[in-house]
C-alpha cells in the first residue's frame, strides 16, 4: 500500500514495477524477462488495461456507475480528449475499499494518476502504439456492463459473445503488444502475419482464465462466461453453475470451453514464431504463457471439474520453474516440440533433472 495523497502526481516507474508483481503472476514473469524499454512499455500498458478490467470485474459498483467510471477513465486516456485522470480518481473514489482494506488491484485503481504519469514520460512513438488498444478495451467493457445491467454481473449468452468479450478483454492486450513490436525496422509481411495472429494470442490466455476461474468468477465477481447456450444444452441453468448437483453437467461446458482455447494454439504459436526481437523483445517473455496456458489445458482436460470448486485447476510451481528454466534458450524451432511434451505431461516430469 503506498498511502500517497493524490495532489501533484509524480511519475513513478518503480511503483509500476513493484505493482504489476502483486496483480498479475503471468504478466509479471513476462516483464520480468523482457528487457529496456520493452519490459517498461508493457509494464505500464498492462496496468493501464488492469484499471479497466478490475473496475469492469467490481460486483460491489452498480452498473450505471460502473459504465460511468468507465467511460470517466476512457476520457483520461484519450489524448485528444481534455479530461483529467484526477477526473476518474475523483469518480471512482467512493468505490474504493479503505486504503487498509485494499487488494493489490485496488491499489491499483488508487494510484490511476501515478500510472498514467509514468506513461506520459514515454516517448510519443510508444505512446501511440499503446493508447489506442486501451481505449478500445475500456468501450468494449463499458458496452459489456451497460449490455448486461439488469443482471447485475456478465451473463454470456453463446460463443459469439464470450469471443467478443475476450477480445475486448485480451485480444486488445494482443493489438498493443503487436503496436510496440512493429515499431521500427519490421518488414510489413513480418508485421501483416503478426496482426493477423495477435488477437488469437490473446484470445488462448483469455479463454484458459475462462475456463480455469468458473469458480472465482462467479463466487467473488458474480459473473458467468460459460455460454448460457452450452449450459442450457447440459441442463444447466447460468445461476446454478457451481452448485454441486450440476457438477458434472458444468464439467462438460468447462471442458467443452477448453477445446474452444485449444483452436487458437496454433495461431498464437505462430504469433510467437513470427515477433521481432528488438526493442528489448524476448522469445522467453511470451513463450512462457503460452506453455504455461498448455499446461493449464492438459490439467483442464483431466480435471475440469475441479474449476468449479475452491480447488481450482493450476499447474504446479515445480512446472512453472521448469517452463521458465527451459524457456530462456527456447527458440523458434523449439516451440512445437516443447508444446506438444507439455501438452501430454507436465514439464518437470518430462525432462532429466539437472546433475
């Protein structure tokens, strides 16, 4: 907790660092093994999405304010727009938790104006390549909040929509990191396969959370992403999704899901086989959760049930180790391969351990 008074606001790049460790586990692998001013451009471009998404996520903001605060926040980072982000702090102010209280995302939501002053000391280029796919997030998850209002929390309806809803959730996330690799020396065939593929990428990671947190989801956020259509086709209705005499019926829609996040393997591994390593780029900083999503799959597809209980389907820290000891001199030609053994087993049992 920082307990700042926000007044003038200082820029604070270490603050974003120390941040984007407490919210997001896969994201801080992924800044941690980038390196200047890559790892600093994502750093700040992730938290400045996280804004949005924790307040899309806040079940506690009645819908009208929530799709207000939003659309508060959108303002702020539009730079064509005069609004002041003191403006969003200052709307989503009485929806904070008291400073004692506050979680790591919260935290975040609270230190908005010392994000969104580190990001102003980016260069212009960098800038540019981040604003847009964040504006583009922050009206998809408005139009969500105001599309389902009267329930209170996200109800998807059919597979359509949950790809709509992870795109605006992540395939933008996928636009920005392709804005920031494409800058500079990169050929536009190098740049058309990549676009092409950025939003499946984040599509993969997105439809993985979807299907690991039904629990989590719904218990703490009150919102439902498996389709009500597949669930309807098992018997089960969206509210009763976790409750255990539908345990076995929601099981197949989890896993039904999964498959659907396995379309995108390829795409996102193409992706990954395609990026440009400049910029301070790294092969390890996106193939980690890409192998780490195919870990959580292959546990998915042997225990989906386990994502609608407490329990929750992970992969254990011994094969995140694994990944992350293997990824660094991953290259290319070794993505297939290192998929297809994690895929069928998990990465520390399949290879020797070190002498």
């Amino acid at each position: 907790m920082s307990g700042r008074e926000h007044g003038p606001v200082e820029p604070d790049l270490q603050w974003c660092h120390e941040a984007v460790q407490g919210v997001s586990r896969t994201f801080a692998l992924t800044v941690d093994v980038l390196e200047e001013p890559m790892a600093s451009h994502i750093c700040v471009g992730y938290l400045l999405c996280r804004v949005a998404d924790t307040v899309e996520d806040a079940g506690h903001i009645p819908p009208e304010a929530q799709s207000d605060v939003l659309r508060t926040y959108r303002r702020a980072i539009d730079p064509d727009d005069d609004t002041e982000v003191a403006a969003f702090r200052d709307a989503v102010d009485e929806w904070l938790p008291a400073p004692a209280e506050r979680n790591d995302d919260w935290e975040v939501v609270a230190e908005a104006p010392t994000i969104a002053a580190t990001f102003e000391e980016f260069e212009p280029e960098a800038r540019e390549a981040i604003v847009p796919p964040v504006l583009e997030m922050v009206d998809g998850m408005a139009m969500f909040v105001d599309r389902h209002a009267t329930e209170g929390g996200l109800r998807i309806d059919d597979r359509d929509e949950l790809e709509q809803y992870c795109y605006y959730a992540a395939g933008t996330v996928g636009n920005l990191i392709t804005n920031l690799l494409t800058r500079g020396d990169v050929t536009e065939d190098r740049a058309r396969r990549l676009r092409d593929t950025a939003e499946e990428f984040g599509l993969l990671l997105q439809l993985v959370n979807v299907s690991k947190d039904v629990y989590d989801d719904y218990t703490e956020e009150n919102n439902v992403y498996l389709p009500a259509e597949w669930l309807e086709a098992e018997g089960v209705d969206q509210e009763r999704v976790v409750h255990p005499e539908n345990r076995e019926s929601s099981a197949r829609v989890v896993d039904r899901t999964a498959e659907y996040a396995r379309s995108f393997l390829d795409d996102a591994q193409a992706y990954l086989e395609t990026m440009p390593l400049s910029n301070g780029n790294t092969m390890e900083a996106w193939t980690v959760p890409y192998l780490l999503a195919v870990g959580t799959l292959r546990e998915l597809s042997s225990r989906p049930e386990d994502a609608l209980t407490e329990t929750g389907v992970k992969i254990s820290r011994q094969e995140v180790f694994a990944v992350m000891a293997v990824a660094g001199d991953a290259g290319r030609d070794s993505l297939a391969d290192l998929r297809q053994t994690i895929a069928r087993t998990p990465f520390h049992r399949a290879v020797e351990p070190a002498d």
